[in-house]
C-alpha cells in the first residue's frame, strides 16, 4: 500500500461508532460507509487502497450539512474530502479478518491524489426515506434555498466599506417582506373569491395563508448584505385544491410578475397595469419600489437557479414606469386619499377634575377641545402582558416605543435601543410585528443567545 507521511495514533479518537449505512459497493462489498457515533457524529469510511495483507480505509468526520450536500448530489464525493469541514482525516489499516492494525492522522489538504475519488463521482441514489427523517432540517433548509429570491445590497457610501447599516438592512427586508405578503394577499385573494361566498371567510382564509407563506431568510451572507427570502411552500401544504393551485404558483408568480420585470420598460409596466387594479398594484409594488428608489443604497436580485433574465446591478425604476403604474390621481382621490392617511393629532381638552376622557362622547369632545394637532412623532406604551401568535410575556413594566406617522402616512413604530422597528399602513399589523420582534428578543435572552450589551441592559429593564 502506498506509504503516507502522517502521525501513528493508538486508534480512532471516537467512542461507540456503528454503522449507518453502506452507501456504495465495489463488486458487492461495501466501499464507502456512514458511521454515527454515540455522541452523535457522522463520520464515513472509503476504501481508498489494499495489499494482499488487509485493506486501507480513509475516515472523515462530517457535518450534517456536508453529508446532506453529498447524498442529494450537490457535491461529489471528491468535492465532499476536497471541501471537508475537519482539519484532518484518517487512514485506517484492516487486516484480511478486518481487525484494525493501524491508524493514522493526516491533514485533510494533504490527502492522496490516488486516494481521492473521481470528478464525476456522486451520489446517485438520492435521498433515502432514512436519510429524510435523519437529515429532516436539512432537507426542509434546501427546498427553501431552492426557491429563494436573493437580494444583494450594498451601500452606495463607502465611508464604511462596503457594510449595510442596520436600518438600511431592516428597511430593505421589511419592505420586500410587504412586497411579497402583498403578492400572496392579491393571488390568494382571486382564488379564493372564485370559490367562496362568505368574504369574512375570504378574508381569515387569506390573513391565514398570508402568514404561512410570509418569507424566511434561508441563508445569508457578510459581504455587504446577501439574504436569500423565501416563501414556506415547504411545510404549507393546503387544506384543499385551492390552496394547491396558490401554492405551486406563488413562488414563480412573483418571480415573473416583480423580480424579472424590466423597471425602465413602459410596455413591462402596461403589462403589469393590465393585470392588476391600482389598489393591488399598491399592495405588491408600492414597497418594493421604495428600496429601489433608495439612494443609499444598491441593490441586485436574481435566485438560486439563476433564471431572472435581468440580473441588474443598482436596479432604478425609472418615472414613466411609476407613472404607468402609480397614474396620478384626481382631485377627488387625493382628497380621499389623503383623508384615509394614518395621522397622529394631539388634542388638548377642557374637562373636570377626575373625568374619564375614555367615556365621554364625541359631542362632548367638541365641545370641550381647546386645542388640536397633526403631529409627527408620539411616545407609545404596550402594556403587559403581551400577547401574539398565542404566546403571552409578562414585562415589569409597559414598553415604551415611537410612534411615528410619515408625510406618506405610513407608520413606524420603533425601540432604537431594542432595535426593533416595524412599518406599515396598518396600526394592528404594524404593533404585532413590534411585539414578536420583542418576544424573539426575550426567547433569544432565554435560551442563552448573545445579546449586545446596550441591548441586554435594556431588554434587562422589562424582564
């Protein structure tokens, strides 16, 4: 057997290690095998050489990501010992009884070239119903990276580098999340206005489906900032056929109908006027123009099979693309729409001593107004306990937050020191997105995630 430079040890540095299973076969004996130890390590042999005294095997320990890669094809077995995770490997020496004789230690950059397999050798056989359950959250991890949507920003400063400040990373995520939840709104909306009657039920159907589908970040990246955003068809599998016909759409719908739209083209923006009215035209690209629209920013899209035909750098819509689909209003809508805008009015009242302002009438209220107005920016308290999604916090004492109303009429609501932020034209919308980033904060405390330190003192002050 060929002679390798490596240090001799005693035997392999891992207790309780049984098979898993025998992946591949040389003329009917087992030639590569996983192995799983007792504290729950995978590890895999490959039998890389032979004498007529014994045979050589190479183990590796693996990562679950890594061994998940190889067994659905993303990676060869060459690739999977070129790539390994482990600083090294070992040679293992069986004799004809496959009694270990010898073991040795090795750098993983120093394998062989005779030991390693072949360029094209992967795994055929796919993912076994064994390796589903076992390797479960990988698998529920690579269907979502599978239909991402991938977002690259990057600051158009460079004062510091090429990183994304935090608000400027929040605000992108938060409106492409409202681009999307706004898309999965209209589809789920026109599907299921063509089967039901009740609108009531139309609309639970809808906030329910709009929730599941809401999308995840399935992987990110540190070079500036790279989120890849992606709807759960994975785990929403539907009531009915309904639900079936909005789930195998809605993933390419958006793609074709916002991601790989042409944002300078008047005949890409007809298109879009011609298949949806203005208020659902509002709802899918109202926010997602916004970040285009962003000057502090640039932003490149595509996905993870590379099929957006216009990977743009520094995307822009330009003004006769917005005219198209934004037209300007008439007198008359402005004026209706500017009265349904959200404002803050601060209000100043002439009451007696001890009346409750929560129980007098709104004639009474007229006539005993003193004072009144628009304001931008108000202190807002959410009281214990906090209640969302089922699940119920209780704070000593209220938090406190702003709320803020934009000239647009959208609202904000943040905790600079938390650092949660929420926005939307929608009060209730907008004050649970506040609440779960809140409650994830708490979890996170509780389950012994580092938190910054300004962070953790002010988080310290509710619980």
């Amino acid at each position: 057997m060929l002679e390798v430079n490596g240090l001799n040890i005693e035997k392999l540095p891992f207790e309780g290690v049984e098979i898993a299973n025998e992946l591949l076969y040389f003329q009917d004996s087992p030639m590569l095998i996983h192995f799983i130890t007792e504290k729950k390590e995978d590890l895999i042999a490959y039998w890389v050489d032979f004498d007529n005294t014994g045979n050589r095997w190479m183990y590796g320990k693996l990562q679950k990501q890594e061994l998940f890669q190889y067994l659905i094809g993303g990676k060869s077995l060459k690739e999977l010992f070129l790539e390994i995770s482990s600083d090294y490997v070992f040679l293992v020496d069986t004799d004809i009884d496959d009694n270990i004789s010898s073991v040795k230690l090795i750098n993983s950059h120093n394998i062989p070239e005779r030991y390693l397999p072949s360029a094209n050798s992967f795994y055929k056989d796919g993912l076994s119903e064994y390796y589903s359950d076992y390797l479960t959250h990988f698998n529920y991890i690579n269907v979502l990276k599978e239909s991402s949507y991938i977002f690259n920003i990057e600051s158009s400063d460079d004062t510091h580098e090429n990183t994304v400040g935090a608000r400027e990373a929040a605000f992108v995520l938060n409106n492409i999340s409202d681009s999307i939840e706004g898309y999965i709104k209209v589809k789920a909306t026109n599907i299921y206005s063509q089967h039901y009657a009740d609108t009531s039920r139309i609309k639970r159907r809808v906030n329910q489906v709009k929730e599941r589908l809401s999308p995840r970040i399935a992987q990110t990246f540190d070079h500036s900032l790279e989120v890849w955003l992606a709807m759960d068809i994975v785990t929403f599998h539907g009531d009915n056929h309904y639900d079936a016909e909005l789930r195998n759409g809605i993933v390419e719908g958006y793609k074709q109908d916002v991601l790989d739209v042409d944002f300078t083209s008047e005949q890409d923006a007809k298109i879009i006027a011609s298949k949806f009215n203005p208020s659902e035209r509002k709802m899918i690209y109202a926010s997602f123009l916004k970040v285009l629209d962003n000057e502090d920013i640039k932003v490149t899209i595509t996905d993870y099979k590379q099929t957006i035909k216009r990977k743009q750098k520094n995307l822009r819509a330009n003004s006769s693309f917005k005219e198209i689909i934004f037209p300007k209003p008439t007198l008359e809508e402005l004026e209706e729409e500017q009265n349904k805008k959200n404002k803050i009015i601060s209000i100043v009242l002439n009451l007696k001593e001890g009346e409750d302002v929560t129980k007098i009438s709104k004639k009474t209220l007229m006539e005993h107004m003193v004072f009144s107005e628009d304001i931008g920016e108000t202190p807002l308290k959410i009281a214990s306990p906090i209640d969302i999604d089922g699940n119920r916090i209780n704070i000593k004492k209220s938090l406190i937050c702003k709320l803020k109303v934009d000239p647009e009429g959208d609202l904000e609501i943040y905790n600079s020191d938390l650092e949660i932020f929420a926005n939307g034209t929608d009060l209730p919308d907008v004050l649970a997105s506040i609440k779960r980033q809140f409650l994830q904060l708490v979890q996170d405390f509780k389950n012994n995630k580092e938190i910054a330190g300004d962070k953790l003192s002010e988080l310290q002050k509710y619980i």
